[in-house]
C-alpha cells in the first residue's frame, strides 16, 4: 500500500500549517482490521444501460477512446452520458448539454450557488422531492443506502450529495452528485459505476493513534496514501462543489504558515476513504474526525488512514506488504504485468516470502484469463518486506494478439 513519510513531528506537536488536532473527549478503538476496497475491470455495456435508463435515456451505450457514451442528439446539444470504461467508471451526466438547466428564474443566474436552510430559493424543488428523484440512479447504482445531504441550492437546481456505504462502512471521497432541476428532473450529476469490492486485510490502529499520526504528518494532515488528507467538509455541510462531492483544501502549505492554533476534534467514526494506491483509486481504512475550528459555525472531516503504519511504504520504494493471513489459507495475488515467448505465458506480481504462489491460464476466444494463488506457509516467520515475484504457465498455443486478463477481467500489461 502505498505511503509517505512524515515530518518527524512530535505527536501532538503543530504541524507545518499551524494546527494541531486536540480530541475533547475519549475517541473510538475500533476493529482491529478491516479490509480495503477498490473498483476493478470494465465497465459493461449492460451497467451503462442501466445507469442511462434511470436517467431518462433511451439511446445505446456505444464506445469511443475508452468512454461509453449514450446520447439522444448528434449535435451533442440534448441529454448525455459518459462513463469512462475502466473502473472505477466515472461517469457525467448532463439533461441540457453543458449541464444543468437553461430554464432558469427571470432575472437569476443559473450559475449562482447559494443554501438555505429549507429551500426557499427561486423555483427549486424541495429536499425531500430532490431525493426522491435521485432514488432510480442511486438504486441502479448500488447506492440505496447512501447518506444523503440535500441542502445544496444552485439557483432553481437542488443537488443531492450521496455518500455510499461500502462493506458496511460509511465512505468518503466516494460521492455521487445528483442535480435536479426546478420540474423535478435529474438535470445533471456524476460519481462512480463500478463498485468497490474487497480487497486485502490490514491490521488497523486506534482513533487516537491515528490522530497523533495526523498531527505528525508534513503539511497540515497531508498522508502517504494519496498525497493528501487535507480538512474536508462534513456531509452534513454544505460547502461542497456544483457536481456533488466535498471541496479539497490545498496540499501545499502556506508560504506564510499562520500561528500554531488548536483546532477541537469531537468525535470519530471508523470508515473508507479515497485515497490511491499503486496508481488506482482506492478505499483506505481510516478514521474520519469530525472537527470543527473555534468560532466556527458549521463542523467539518478530516480524514486519516487507520492502516497500521509498518503496512504503508513511502512513494517510490518497490513492493507492497503482503498483508497478514493464517497459515494454510488461500488468496489471490494481483497481478501486475506478463512476458510472452511462443507459448510460454510469464506473470509478475508481488509476493511474500512466508507464502507459495501457482499462477494458472485459461484460454477462451481472443483473450488469456490469468490468475495468482497464494498460500500462507506454516511454521515460518514472516518478514513485511515484499519481492517481486514470477511464475510461467505454458499455454495451447503462442499468445498471439490475444488480451491478458486478470480474474476480475481487468487487463494486465505487456512488461
């Protein structure tokens, strides 16, 4: 799992930007591992369909430069939907081209961004009208248990902000915006198709672990995975972009830092958040501190990875910790690259040394579906550094200019 160094802060201490996170009460032990998850392979055509039918769109899923597309006029002026094909599948959605609504109030913007507390703002349907909308495309999404915030107001256009449960867990960074015009409509909006599915298993630390690393890390709570953990809104405020989703606060730090000042931490809820890892957007195990500076009106999260800190690495070293099993049980290994010579198929991947490996292929059509079996040797002590690691399959016949596949349909590369 990819991770970054810290500044060699003190816990405690401010960091760089002149904040330090101080908890007002007892925080939360939580579990003592939890799983990470990400979204793998493509998007299918048949996902498409059904994300564009909750939307109102009649058109067929077609596939141009790696994104789906369904729209019902050429000239690109009527309802769109895009979704990239690889996972996580990002997708954008627009009833009226641009986005948004042109059937805007005489005399107000559509462009003008504004809340209230129960939506009394030019034409726009109420909160309770903007979920019940969203409900067809949070369900084809999966999402039907989603946390939703409705109170955001974009001129006539409410925005309903989902924030999903994955494995059980609340998420954040995984959102889904959905705007819905004065008629009632689904006017616009974006998030991911493809859902997360379990990952590895990593031990985790507590609360209040993970907030002495937060006030240890460079850069005002910036982290190994991702880059940055920057203070966020919360879901319940309001402050998030026009798309659905919270605004992220710079990485970099002031170059003038301000006064190192306490800033009251009030609680903490064990959950996922997005980060990326190896390259490819991730659900971490972290803890998400609800915090809210002092004279401040609303509360906000800040998010740190609870992954226990001898499992992160620092960008650019080779290998990622195998993350602990028993002994005897089987997993699968990702894997990350392939070589071909005639008919023998070499897979790379990263291993451990307390583990065995069987790589098998199975031919089918114009593709190479290739997959990775560890299992945990008894009676050995385990090291957390991992290698890199081969096995040669021999397949019917030369390769070709057939597709390599890892078991979740995902394509692997040529080394």
């Amino acid at each position: 799992m990819t991770g970054g160094g810290t500044a060699g802060i003190a816990p405690g201490e401010p960091d760089p930007n002149g904040v330090t996170y101080q908890a007002t009460g007892e925080l939360p032990e939580g579990p003592k591992a939890a799983y990470d998850h990400h979204a793998r392979g493509e998007v299918t055509r048949g996902e498409v369909r059904a994300l564009a039918e909750a939307l109102g769109l009649s058109g067929t899923p077609t596939v141009r430069d790696g994104v789906w597309r369904v729209e019902q006029d050429k000239d690109g002026s009527g309802p769109s939907l895009q979704v990239n094909k690889q996972a996580p599948g990002t997708w954008t959605f627009a009833r009226h081209g641009l986005g948004g609504t042109d059937d805007c109030p005489k005399g107000k913007p559509c462009s003008s961004s504004s809340t209230a507390p129960h939506g009394e703002l030019g034409d726009a349907v109420g909160e309770k009208a903007a979920k019940a909308a969203a409900a067809p495309v949070l369900k084809a999404l999966g999402q039907d248990d989603a946390k939703l915030d409705a109170r955001q107001l974009m001129g006539a256009v409410r925005v309903v902000n989902a924030d999903p449960k994955v494995g059980g867990l609340p998420t954040y960074g995984w959102s889904t915006g959905i705007q819905v015009g004065s008629d009632g409509q689904v006017v616009g909006g974006s998030g991911q198709l493809k859902a997360p599915v379990k990952g590895d298993r990593y031990p985790v630390i507590s609360a209040r672990q993970t907030l002495d690393r937060l006030n240890s890390s460079a850069g005002g709570g910036r982290v190994g995975i991702g880059g940055c953990a920057t203070p966020v809104p919360h879901a319940d405020d309001s402050t998030k972009t026009e798309g659905g989703g919270a605004k992220q606060a710079p990485c970099e730090p002031s170059s003038a830092p301000a006064k190192p000042r306490p800033v009251a931490v009030h609680g903490a809820t064990f959950g996922l958040a997005t980060h990326h890892v190896d390259g490819r957007q991730t659900l971490v195990p972290s803890w998400l501190f609800e915090v809210k500076p002092q004279g401040a009106r609303e509360a906000f999260t800040v998010t740190h990875p609870a992954v226990a800190p001898e499992y992160l690495r620092s960008p650019g070293t080779s290998g990622t910790p195998a993350p602990p099993e028993e002994p005897g049980e089987k997993r699968s290994a990702r894997v990350e690259s392939y070589s071909a010579d005639g008919t023998s198929l070499t897979v790379h991947f990263w291993g451990s040394a307390c583990a065995e490996y069987t790589a098998s292929a199975r031919e089918k059509g114009d593709r190479v579906t290739v997959s990775v079996t560890e299992t945990k040797q008894k009676d050995q002590v385990c090291i957390m550094v991992a290698k890199e690691l081969s096995k040669t399959v021999t397949l019917d016949k030369p390769l070709g200019e057939r597709k390599v596949v890892d078991a979740t349909g995902e394509t692997v590369r040529r080394k």
